[in-house]
C-alpha cells in the first residue's frame, strides 16, 4: 500500500475506529491526524478535526493550529489560515514562524499580496525572526502583486538579515521584475545568484529571458540560450518564444528564423513560437517566409490560431498581397478560427496598398455581421483606399460614418477624404472638411492644406493660405458664437477660456466673435466679450472696440455699459 494511501487510512482509524470502540483520543492522535490531512490537502477535514479537539476535552495547542494552518495554506484557503492565526493569539499561544510561514504563504496562493506583506510586517511585533521560508512566501505574494520594487527590496534585505537568499528567493525577484519589463534588475538578480552560490535553473533563466524579450533585447536572449545549453538546460517553450519574440521585436528576422529551424524538436507543442518568427517576417517584410511558416504548422502538429494567421495575414498587407491577405481571411473558418478586427484592418490596408476600394469597402462592410466593431485602422484604410480609386462621395460617406459613430478621428482620415475631393475637383467641399478640422481638435497637415489648395487650383480659384486661414477663422468663430448664445454673460470667461489658444494664435477670431454677437443683437455679450480678452492675454486692438461699438448700435443703444 502505498504512503498516501496509509495516511488516509491513518485519518480514518482516528475519526471513526476511536468512536466505535469508545477509546478516547489523545492530543497527538488528533494532532497526527491533521498532519496527515494537511500532506494530503484534505483542509476541509483538517478543519474538521481541529473543530472536534475541544468537544473531546482536548484543547488545540500550537502544533493542532500549524498543522490545520498548513493544510489550509496547501489548499490556498487564506482566509481560514488569518482566522486560524487569529484564534491561536486568542487561544494565549504565540504564533511561531510556522505559523506567520503558513498565513504569507496562504495569501500568496490567494493572491493576496497586501496581506501577505502585513502579516510578515507584524512578525518583529510578535518577536518572531523571519526565516527563509517566510521571507521567500512573501517575495512570491508580491510577485503575483506585481510590485517589483518590494521583492527586490525584501530579496536585497535578506543578506542583511543574514540569510542567504536561495533558488526560490531569485527566481521569484526575477519574475516580478520580468512582469514589470524591469530587464535590467532582472539580469542583475541572475548574474548574483552564482556569488551567493546559488545555480540558475531553468525558471530564473526563462523569467529573465522574457524580461529581456519584452524590450526586444535579442542579443542577451541568445546569449542566455548559449549558457543554457552549457549548463546542460533544454530550453524550454517559454525560454524557446521568448526569444524569438526578442528577435521579433528587435527587427532580427533571419535571427528568428534561425532559432525556429534549431530549436524545432522543442517547439512542437508551440503555436507561439511560430507565431512570433511569423509577426518577425511580417516586420521583415518577408511575407513569402511568413506564409511557409504557416504551411509547414500542420507538419508539426500544429493547429495555427488567430495570432498566427493574423500575423500571416499582416505580412501579406505589408508585402502588397492583397490576394494572398483576402484569400487568408475567407479561409480563417477552415482552421476553425473566427476573425478579430485586426485581421479585417490588415486585410482592408492591404486592399488599399493594392488599389482595391471595392474589396476594402466589402471587407469593412462585413465587420459588423460578424458581431464586431471596426476602429479607427479600418476606417481610415478604407477611406485611403476610395482615395486611391479616386471615389470621393464613399471617402466622404466613410468620414462622415465615423464621426457619426463617434470614433476618434485623425490627421489620416481628413487628409485622405480631403485628398479625395481634390482629384475630384471639389473644392468646396475640400475647404469646409479643411475649416472642420480645429472642432474635431485634429491640427491640419501638409498633406491637407496642400489637397485644398490644389482642389481649389484646379477650380480655376485664386485661394491663398490667407483666404483658407481666414474660413477656418470663421468657422472657429461661429462655433464660440453658439456656445456664448445658448450661455449667458457669467460663462464667457469660462468659455473664451477653453478657446484661448485660438484666440492668441489667430486675433480675427476674436473679430468675428463680436461681429457674429453684434448680428444677433447681443451687445452685452459682445461688451463681455472684450472684457474678457483685456482681462486675459488675448490681444484687443481698435478693430475689436469698433466692433463692440458696432454692436451697441445695431441693437439700438447709443454706448453699453462695459463691465
């Protein structure tokens, strides 16, 4: 019969034979049996046990409450190990560090990190001396809390402590740091722990090699896979990907290539991997490699998912394929993969490339029947593509979906729809998009300004930057105008501030502001008006009083009574 088996035969002889031959249980029968409960991470019988000690006539002592403590730890059961830990101070034992251990550990499984740091803090109160263990339990709580800047603090503490950190100690200061992109602190744990004689193992090693993956720091992952493989370590998945995301993000794809044809036997289990080298040929512009990265998957035993077919896809559109990107997306549900919104903008960005507005303004259509929401990419693309075809009404009816959907629209989606317009001849049309650029806080280009003046060339019109600063102006002008209207007297600061810019880059806003409120027969705005710009940095000159003045008159008032 094997170990496991004799202890649970052990828990049952206590709880059951004693009752049935009326022997009485003692203290250390009891307490026996809870040791075998926690080693076979039955808590809840733990628990139990511990519960039936007083009905016996058997107070729990310390050894009854560390037993059922590190059963429930076992069982990440945080919150029966502090109740425990509570009743064992009420019951006038003091806690040990098996104890404190048991509770930081607990908390570490639950995740509970910020428990976990304050029943460590209070062991110096309870005149306990963290251990090892206990300080090791609590380097891993704030691991998986992602406060780097504490593990490494308590990992550099032991020392001082004089306690030499372990294997434990680094692997888990290495992974916070990992999960921070900290690489450096991450490579100066590993490149310590031989001081303190200490072996890397394969965990310290993958954690750093991730950490320098997130940074794109290729070189030291594959300096770190050469002392892997003198120490006679088999990378494994993780160190494997990691690295080739690191060639990846570093822009190396001969090098991610490399490490997938050495390192084959080991990434047979990994969609990952191939990926990543995929997403490096992608950034290569290597599309051709891309797309026999995921030919050759089925030959591993792998099925490709949505990241690698999406990175397939990606390398297509920046090679120019669209055939290749569209032919990818149609036969996504061949690998039973269903496809996101990248793999729609990628495919609607390669049809733009490849001059294809019809099959981009089909791809974008599509995205609402499979139950998602285009974003901005897929707009602007498409907007670019009808562009290139030279279809300014569907560019324009693209910019205007958007703004009615309310997504956030960009110097991309204006250039483009207003470059539309200009080989159309429209230059109306290219000047009012061009004057509504500031009210949708986009900041006019290049590219837009010199598509409105060519649209307006080629309307045989003499249009100058002057004269389309100048509508712009207006336009900027009319807005405020409504804004002070549908306000009153007490909100024109407030409103003239959130313009101010506006108003110190370009004076003749502030013009057709007052001009504007003199039209309406509002000279007590128009007054409030100047006020506010004397009262702020915006500059008021003659023509801004003449036309305060003018205002007063329109209205039938011989002078305002100025604020």
């Amino acid at each position: 019969m094997c170990c496991c088996c004799w202890l649970l035969l052990f828990v049952v002889v206590i709880v059951v034979e004693f009752r049935q031959i009326r022997a009485t249980p003692t203290r250390i029968s009891f307490n026996a049996a809870i040791s075998a409960c926690e080693k076979q991470g039955q808590w809840q019988l733990a628990l139990q046990l511990l519960s039936e000690m007083p009905v016996e006539g058997l107070p729990p002592d310390k050894i009854s409450y560390n037993a059922a403590m590190s059963a429930c730890e076992k069982g990440a059961q945080w919150q029966p190990v502090l109740a425990l830990l509570i009743d064992l101070r009420l019951a006038s034992f003091s806690p040990d560090v098996i104890s404190h251990s048991a509770a930081i550990s607990a908390c570490e499984k639950g995740r509970q990190w910020q428990i976990a740091l304050g029943v460590f803090s209070q062991m110096p109160e309870m005149r306990v001396v963290a251990d090892r263990v206990s300080i090791n339990a609590a380097i891993s709580a704030l691991e998986k809390g992602r406060r780097w800047q504490l593990a490494c603090a308590l990992t550099s503490s032991m020392q001082l402590r004089r306690i030499a950190p372990d294997l434990i100690s680094f692997s888990a200061a290495i992974s916070a740091c990992e999960k921070a992109g900290e690489w450096t602190l991450a490579l100066s744990l590993l490149r310590n722990m031989p001081i303190v004689r200490v072996t890397a193992d394969l965990i310290s090693y993958s954690g750093t090699l991730s950490a320098c993956e997130k940074v794109g720091r290729w070189q030291l992952a594959f300096a770190f896979l050469q002392d892997m493989s003198e120490l006679r370590l088999v990378a494994d998945t993780i160190a494997s990907c990691s690295a080739i995301s690191a060639c990846e993000k570093g822009g190396q794809w001969q090098k991610a290539l490399s490490l997938v044809r050495e390192l084959e036997g080991q990434l047979q289990a990994s969609v990952i991997g191939i990926s990543a080298a995929m997403s490096a040929c992608e950034k290569g512009r290597q599309w051709e490699l891309a797309l026999n990265l995921l030919s050759e998957m089925p030959s591993r035993r792998l099925a490709p998912d949505e990241i690698s077919l999406n990175a397939a896809i990606s390398a297509c559109e920046k090679g120019c394929q669209w055939q290749q990107a569209a032919h990818l997306l149609n036969n996504m549900h061949l690998a039973s993969v269903l496809p996101d919104v990248i793999s729609f903008s990628a495919t609607i960005s390669a049809c733009e490339k490849g001059r294809q507005w019809q099959l981009a303004l089909g791809v974008l259509n599509t995205i609402p029947k499979m139950r998602l929401l285009a974003h901005e990419i897929c707009f602007n693309a498409a907007i670019s593509a009808c562009e290139k075809g030279g279809q300014w009404r569907q560019a324009s009816g693209l910019l205007s979906d958007m703004l009615a959907s309310r997504l956030s629209t960009d110097e991309i989606s204006f250039s483009a729809t207003i470059s539309a317009v200009e080989k159309a001849g429209q230059w109306q049309k290219a000047l009012v998009l061009l004057s509504s650029l500031p009210v949708k806080s986009v900041t006019p280009d290049e590219i837009s300004f010199s598509a409105a003046i060519s649209a307006c060339e080629k309307g045989q019109l003499d249009f100058s930057r002057d004269a389309i600063d100048s509508a712009r102006s207006r336009d900027v002008a009319s807005a405020v105008v409504n804004k002070l209207l549908q306000s009153g007297e007490e909100q024109v600061g407030g409103i003239l501030a959130s313009e101010i810019d506006e108003l110190v880059a370009d004076p003749r806003i502030s013009t057709h502001i007052i001009e504007g409120l003199a039209d309406h027969g509002m000279p007590h705005l128009a007054a409030e008006v100047l006020a506010s710009m004397l009262r702020s940095r915006v500059e008021a000159n003659m023509i801004h009083v003449s036309a305060a003045i003018s205002a007063s008159e329109k209205a039938g008032l011989f002078c305002p009574t100025w604020p």
